[in-house]
C-alpha cells in the first residue's frame, strides 16, 4: 500500500529518505518523481546520510550519474537530460549499482525500463510548497513495512 508523508520543511523530505535507507538491501531501485524543485535530491540526500555515505550530495544533473560510499553503495543518477528510453537502457544503471542502491530522478520517466522490483517515490506540492512525498511499492516492495518511513 502506499505511503505519504506531508514534509513542510526540507528537513522532513530529507528525513523520511533518510528513514527509508533503513529498509534498503543490496540491488535495490528507488525510483523519483516530482517537477524541477519538487525534492528529489534533498530526499536522495536523506537516503545517502541514512546509508552513511559522509560526502555531500550533489545534484548529478550533468554528470548524470554520481557514486557514493556508504554502508551500501549508493548510485545517484538523474535522466532529466536523457532522451529514451532506449539510451536509459543503454547506460545500464541496474547493473551498475548490483552491490548497492540506485536512486533515479526522473526515474518515472521510463518506469519500464527499471524492471517490476521498484519503490516508486512520488514527491508533489502544494500551494503553500508543502511536499507530499508518496511512497509507492512494486514488486518485492509490497511485502516491506514502509509504514516504517512515516514519522
Ligand atoms: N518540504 C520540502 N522538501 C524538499 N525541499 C524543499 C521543501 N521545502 C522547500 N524545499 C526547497 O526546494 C528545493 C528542492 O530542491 P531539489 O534540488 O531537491 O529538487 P529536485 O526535485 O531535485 O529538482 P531538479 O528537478 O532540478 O533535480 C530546495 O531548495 C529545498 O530547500
Ligand atoms: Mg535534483
């Protein structure tokens, strides 16, 4: 079932990523979606502090891919600047990220190209900017108490 969890600041987006790494396991897909700003690299920040990764983390918007280490290997990657779905193939981030975790911005741009095994999470706004983040099991994920990531 999915979770969501209303972040009014950007300490409580970091904090349920950072809540989440808790829950995570070597090969892992956690998959993010949101518009320009909405969250995603504060939230994938989360995740890496939980994971114990000490380096910050920056945005990998140019570099598209970033690699950090943690307790786990972290693999950061954001395909806003990738064209296909067949050049997200291409890059093969899966297999890059075998022995770790691998965070994707935008990764519900080519949700299919991950594989069914995901946690889709799905950060949104309100007026006032009050993140909603919505945390979406697939595959595997459906039996994992998120219910864990809430506050
Ligand atoms: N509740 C909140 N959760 C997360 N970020 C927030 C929140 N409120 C305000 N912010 C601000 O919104 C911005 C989010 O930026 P961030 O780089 O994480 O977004 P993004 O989704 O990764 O954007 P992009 O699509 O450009 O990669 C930050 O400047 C952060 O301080
Ligand atoms: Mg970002």
């Amino acid at each position: 079932m999915t979770v969501a969890v209303a972040c009014a600041a950007e300490a409580d987006t970091r904090a349920v990523g950072r809540r989440l790494a808790s829950l995570l396991r070597a090969g892992d897909v956690v998959l993010l979606s949101g518009e320009l700003g909405a969250g995603k690299t504060v939230f994938a920040s989360g995740v890496a502090e939980g994971l114990g990764v000490e380096t910050p983390v920056v945005s990998p918007s140019f570099v598209l891919v970033r690699r950090y280490e943690g307790l786990m290997t972290l693999v950061h990657a954001d395909l806003y600047r990738v064209g296909s779905s067949g050049e997200i193939e291409d890059l093969d981030l899966a297999s890059d990220a075998a022995d770790g975790v691998l965070v994707v911005e935008w990764g519900d741009v080519s949700e299919q190209s991950f594989g069914e095994d995901h946690l889709m999470v799905r950060i949104t706004q309100d007026d006032e900017g009050v993140r909603t983040v919505a945390l979406e099991p697939h595959g595997s994920w459906r039996s994992r108490p998120l219910g864990e990531v809430a506050p």
